[in-house]
C-alpha cells in the first residue's frame, strides 16, 4: 500500500512539474514583446509566474484595482483581461491544458499591478504639462509658482520583494500621499457618485426674487430631496418633502451656502439654485483633480505646522494633527497668485518696516505718485538710495522714476520703506520663512477685508485675521527674554525682531475640495489650476464602468 501512495506522489509531482514548465515556457515566451519593468519582474522571481498559485497576492491586486481608495478613476488597467481568463482560476485547473491562458494572465496581472503602482504615486496627469502652463503665465506678466513635490515610482525590486511577503496592500498604502487627507476625499467622492447624475433641474425665472423662511413653494420639496442627497438636509421617511420653507431647510441651506462659500443672506436665490443645478459630474470631476494634487504634495505633514489654503482664503496652525487655530486669510489676486511651496518660519517682527518690493514699487507706488506726489509722506513712506545707504532722500523727484515703469529700463535703484505705524501695510506683526518669492505671513492695516468671501487682494503674501492668538500659540518657539518683552513693545512702534529656538513648517496649498467638521466643502478655482489638470490628464478610453468591475469581485474556489 505504501509503494503504491509513493508511486501517485510521484506522478503527481511529474505531471504538476511538466505543467509549470509548460506555463513557465509560455511566460518567457510571451515575455518577449513586453515591457523593461515587466521582464525584470519575472526575471527576480526566476521567470516563473508571479501570480498563479500565489492566491493571497492575486485577491490582494484584484481588490486594490476595484478600490476607489487606490483606483479613484476606476481605469481599467487590463482588468478586461483579468477578467477574460479569471475563470481559469478555480478547483481542478489544467495548468497543462491552459498554460497560454494562464501565462496571458499572470501576465496581466503583473502589467496591472505596475500601472496600478505607477498610478497611486502620479496619477494620469501629465505634471510636466500642467507645470508648462503655469510658466505659460508669464506671457500675461502673471507670476505664478507651484514647488510640486514629484515623487519616483518603486523600483522593480521593491515591488517584488512586496509579492515576496505576500503583502502588496502595505506597499500601496506606504504610497498614497496624505493618508487623512486622501481618505476624506475618497468618502467625498463616494458621496458624490452615489448621487444620480442626471437629476431634473430645479426651475426658476429670470425674475426669481428668492425664497425665504416661512415661504411655500413648490420648488422645495425638490431642493429638500437635492440637500438631502448631499448630506445637508435629514431624509425623511418614505423620501416625502413638503413645501414649507422650514427650520431645517433653514439650517440645511446655511450649511449649504457655507460649504459653497455662498453669501449667507437666508435666502435661497437664483445664485444657490445656480449652485444646485451644476452637473453632479462637475462635483466628481473636482474632488477627482483634488485626490490627483496629492500626487505633487509631501507624503505627509509633519507634527506641528501652519497650512494656508490658498482658494479657502484661510489659515491653519497644526499640533498633533488637529488644528489649534482657524483664521481667515487674504491670498493673492489671479494676477499676483500666492506661491504653492513649502518652507520654515524662523523668526517674526513686532511693528516690522515694510520694504516694498521692485515689483510694487513699479506697478504701484510710481503710478499712485504721479496721481498723488505726496502719497509717500500720508502713508509714512520713506525713500533710501539703494538697501546700504542708510540716508533718507528728502525730496525725491518724482520724474526721475517714471523711466523706471517699463522694465526694459533696468533695476530700481531705490529702496521704498514704510515705516511702523497703524497705516503699515504689514500691521503691527509679520511672521517670516525666508524664500525666493518675498512672501510672509502678517497683520493688515485694513481688517475690512476679512469680512468678504473672496479675499484675493494682495500681491502674494497672506494677510491674516488673527496674528496675535498665532503669535501666543508660536510662544514655545520663542526665548522666554522675548515672551517678556512681547507686550512692551505692542504698546510702542519700535521695531523687534524675535527668533525661533525652532523652526516651523509652513506650506501654501492648492484645495478645492476638502474635507472640514465632517462636511465636504468645495471652493472656485481662483488661479485655474484646476483647469490645467484636468487639461493635462491623459484622455484615454481605459476605464471600466462598476457593474463590469464587479465581476472581478467573484471567487473562485481554489482561491
């Protein structure tokens, strides 16, 4: 009896021996016509299949190319493939019958699981594309800057030693940028496509004169339905909305309006129903161009750091990944955009000097001169021969610096200061990380501009509604001798500068979409960013609705 079970042991591993060598021959020879990538694949794993008989790192790729949380654009990355042959897969499979099926297969899935990486750390936008456009800029005298944090796809080693411990998922996490981040746009974009994309359009006339609380009208029960889709309103039972303008759609629209940074007037206007009539595919398509500017951000963000939103017009201080302190803030005009980079503060100025800029000074200060030649004197600005002289020069001819308007005719060799004061356009308090770009963090002389919702006014650096609660919150960065002096000299105009013990991150970011107190808030494309993403993505046919997807989600026994 014994002989006879070694007998069958053996003929068992001859025939499976004689199988894989007939799916190996297959492989190598298919292996011909791929790519570098592909070829090396194979090659550290002995040109043997990678995938076939390797059950747990097969459902591992088949579920990340049918995840949004990886595959947000649901591309097809030869899925049609994988599942054309899947059905191979299964209980008493001829490895010998099927041996080109199979290694079409396998090599499919090792195609999918390179594009699917590659995707996960770039996306399919052309950066090089989206980087020329913005350089394209300066041919409007716009210019505009955005530091993108490119990052190298994994080497061919490193994805195989990931199929070598059986646990590809870590690898595809350890890839995407901003976890937090990434998620909340993900769950946004589930939100969004969970939403019919042909809704009927909400009605209104030329003369619509709104519809506030206590109305009745006809139109609500519909705008009840479209709120309660996104999120803003509660569903009621049985999807039955009255005609009342009530508490909760009362509640439901400042919610609405907050998330659109609409006018919060009460009032459901043509512009609010503008707003709910937008294609449901414009809301998907921007959370989309969102998820893909991760790509060009840092992996993460460290402990403790200050992020301004640029299309958000507000500022965050961090700690721990919660954000201690929300202000608003005042970003540049499309024409003077705020730089996107990152860089450290080290240090801040209590009553800082203003030393206005070449640029300013040329598209500013000399036509406001030659309109009003004692706007210097009003505004406590002071003029120097150069930034060594410390001389004032008293009485500058003002004829002497039109030449200087056209910047054919050379360097400024003026220095323009404004003095401490509460006319100072930097207020009383800056906050510095040195860069190339002259752009700072501070105070403003007019705080009337915090109270509009599109606060895009200055020339590039950001204006902040509450520097003093960012200066108590910045004390541990500072020498205790500092902090003693703070508010000796808040009560006068000398100037102080104070240095960090250490330095703080800060980043300028590009958002549109985002994800604050549980609500997904979408923002205007102020510098058209967007646009030149969504121009720049790869336009491609290789993307697989979800009921074609699903069938990738069957298993298969022997898996």
């Amino acid at each position: 009896m014994g002989m006879v079970l070694r007998i069958i042991l053996l003929l068992i591993t001859i025939y499976s021996f004689l199988s894989a060598t007939l799916l190996d021959n297959q492989i190598n020879l298919q292996l011909k016509d791929e790519s570098r990538e592909v070829k090396e694949l194979y090659s550290l794993n002995g040109n043997r299949p990678l995938w076939i008989g390797h059950a747990k790192n097969y459902h591992s790729l088949v579920d990340a190319l049918n995840n949004p949380y990886f595959n947000y654009k649901g591309k097809v990355f030869y899925r049609d493939v994988i599942n054309q042959y899947g059905y191979l897969l299964q209980d008493g499979m001829d490895l010998n019958q099927n041996s080109v099926e199979l290694a079409t297969l396998d090599i499919a899935l090792t195609k999918s699981y390179i594009e699917l990486t590659k995707f996960i750390v770039q996306s399919d936008v052309d950066w090089d594309m989206v980087q020329q456009k913005i350089k394209d800029l300066e041919l409007q005298d716009i210019k505009a800057v955005w530091e993108m944090v490119r990052k190298k796809v994994p080497s061919t080693k490193r994805l195989f030693n990931a199929l070598a411990k059986n646990d590809i998922v870590s690898l595809f996490n350890s890839l995407t940028p901003l976890p937090k981040r990434h998620s909340d746009l993900i769950d946004a974009l589930e939100i969004y496509r969970a939403i019919p994309t042909k809704l009927p359009r909400i009605p209104y006339t030329r003369n619509f004169s709104g519809l506030k609380f206590g109305d009745v009208d006809r139109k609500i029960a519909k705008i009840k339905e479209r709120l309660a889709m996104e999120g803003d309103y509660p569903k009621e039972s049985g999807a039955i909305y009255s005609d009342i303008f009530d508490e909760k759609l009362k509640s439901a629209i400042y919610r609405y309006k907050e998330r659109f940074n609409l006018e919060q007037n009460g009032i459901i206007d043509k512009v609010t129903i503008y707003y709910m009539n937008k294609p449901i595919s414009l809301l998907i398509d921007s959370i989309i161009t969102n998820l893909d500017k991760l790509k060009v951000s840092p992996n993460k963000f460290p402990d403790e750091f200050i992020m301004v939103n640029i299309p958000d017009f507000t500022m965050d201080y961090y700690k721990d990944g919660i954000s201690n302190l929300h202000m608003s803030a005042v970003v540049g005009r499309d024409k003077r955009p705020t730089p996107i980079f990152h860089s450290k503060m080290t240090y801040l100025e209590l009553n800082p000097n203003w030393n206005i800029p070449e640029n300013l000074v040329r598209k500013d200060l000399i036509p406001t001169l030659i309109e009003e030649p004692d706007y210097m004197e009003k505004h406590n600005i002071h003029v120097f021969y150069g930034w060594k002289d410390k001389k004032e020069i008293k009485n500058l001819d003002i004829n002497k610096l039109t030449r200087y308007l056209d910047e054919k005719n050379g360097h400024i060799p003026y220095r323009f200061v404004q003095y401490p004061g509460d006319d100072n356009a930097l207020g009383r308090i800056k906050f510095m990380f040195p860069n190339k770009y002259s752009v700072y963090l501070h105070d403003t002389d007019n705080k009337s501009l915090f109270e509009r919702r599109y606060r895009v006014y200055s020339s590039g650096c950001m204006r902040i509604s509450k520097p003093f609660q960012l200066l108590e919150a910045l004390k541990p960065h500072l020498k205790s001798s500092d902090i003693a002096q703070i508010d000796r000299y808040r009560q006068t105009l000398k100037n102080k500068i104070m240095r960090f013990t250490k330095s703080l991150p800060v980043y300028t970011t590009y958002f549109t979409v985002f994800k604050r107190d549980g609500m997904v808030f979408f923002r205007k494309d102020i510098y058209g960013y967007d646009k030149m993403i969504q121009d720049a993505t790869v336009k491609d046919d290789s993307y697989m609705d979800r009921e074609e997807s699903s069938i990738l989600n069957e298993e298969y026994s022997v898996y």
